[in-house]
C-alpha cells in the first residue's frame, strides 16, 4: 500500500512540474501585426476567409431570421377565416 502512495506521489509531482513537454509558439506579436494594419478593412473580417464566411453566414441567418418573425407575427396578428 505505501508502494501505490509513492507512485501516486510521483505522478502528481511529474505533472505539476514547470518544464514544458513542448515549446509553444507566441502567436501574439504577429496577431497584433495582423490587425492593427491599416488595409481599410474592418475589425471583423481582418482575420481572413474565414471571417468573411463567417460574416456572410451570420448575415445571411440574420436576414433569414427577421423575415420567418414577420411571417409568423403577420400569421399570428390575421388569423385564417372559417
């Protein structure tokens, strides 16, 4: 039993240890490059591609969204006739 102790010691000291298994990369400086460069383009799409098509989706749901809530409050305010 004080074998299994020991081991589980070990374990928990191996894991909370402060030496990295790999080195990450600081992506940070380049991020801050990247956007604070003046290009005319807005916050919001200087990510790339990918915020651009996330952009149009959102837009697109956002269009699509407003419009199905006016169908059914028009649905909702005229009721069908008998």
């Amino acid at each position: 039993m004080f074998r299994n102790l020991l081991a589980l010691r070990q374990l928990g000291a191996r894991s909370i240890s402060s030496t990295a298994r790999r080195q990450v990369v600081n992506k940070v400086p380049e991020k801050q490059r990247m956007f604070q460069e003046d290009n005319g383009l807005p916050v919001h799409l200087k990510g790339g591609s990918m915020d651009s098509l996330l952009y149009r989706l959102t837009m697109v749901l956002t269009v699509f969204g407003t419009g199905y809530i006016v169908y059914e409050l028009m649905g909702a305010a005229l009721p069908k006739k008998n």
